[in-house]
C-alpha cells in the first residue's frame, strides 16, 4: 500500500489525524503527525507498509486521504430465545406447536409428546415469522428478554 512512499508525502492515520513522513526505511516508514499530543509533544510513529503500526495490529490505520466514519443508528437486535414444542401426534398431524404438555393435552388429550427445543431469533415483543403459536401468551415471546 505503501511502497511507493517518499520522504515528505501525506498521509493520515485513523487515530492522529494528518502526518508527514518522515524517513523511509526497509521496514517501514516513519511519520511525523501535525497535531500535538496531551503534553504538548509532536507524535512520531512508525508504520509498516501495508499501513499497519505493529504486526500484531489486525487493521491498516495509516492511508493516503482522509477517511470518515460515520457511525449508524442503533440496530434493532435479534433476541434469541429457547422454547419447548409440545406437538399432538394424533395420526401425525398437529397444527399447533404448544409451550406445555398442560396446554397440548386440553387440545387434543391423547398422543402429545415433546417435539424439541427450537432456538428462536425475534424482535423483542413480536412473534417470530415462519411460526404460528396456539397461546403466545402463555409462551412469554412477548416479554423483554
């Protein structure tokens, strides 16, 4: 990324803001920011030349423009919750997933048996799409995780 850097060019890092550099070595280049620190003091780093400041860095902060970052509003968040199915296996039909045997066996009191615990991703306070629910209700999909 910067392998055709010369002493002098301007480059900006995410943290320091607009920097001159100041040397190039086999290494690295080395870079002299505008703005001060706390103390008053010019900062001096030293980057790689693929912009990162250490190996161990994961990202490149160090680029040839200025980059912005705007951050987004807040996400609706997917809640996932666990529910037990409880089904009718009258001849093998059941329409209804049923939050409790209590509540499968008043709907049909013979044949009921636990389908499974299925993992659920919902909006808080909805009912999750691809489901239809006998007693949501009595599930407690509608209270805040």
């Amino acid at each position: 990324m910067f392998r055709d850097v010369k002493v002098g060019d301007r480059v900006w890092d995410l943290v320091n803001g607009w920097g001159v550099v100041e040397e190039v070595t086999l290494d690295g280049l080395g870079v002299l920011f505008e703005e001060p620190d706390l103390d008053g003091d010019r900062v001096d780093v030293t980057y790689r030349f693929d912009g990162r400041a250490n190996s161990w860095c994961r990202r490149s902060t160090l680029f040839w423009d200025e980059i912005v970052i705007t951050a987004p509003e807040k996400p609706v968040r997917l809640v996932e919750r666990t529910f037990e199915g409880w089904v009718n296996l009258y001849k093998n039909i059941s329409p209804y997933f049923h939050p409790s045997l209590d509540s499968a066996e008043s709907y049909a009191n013979q044949y009921v048996g636990l389908l499974g615990t299925f993992p659920v991703k919902m909006v808080v306070s909805g009912v999750p799409e691809g489901f239809t629910f006998l007693n949501v209700e009595g599930w407690g999909l509608n209270e805040i995780a």
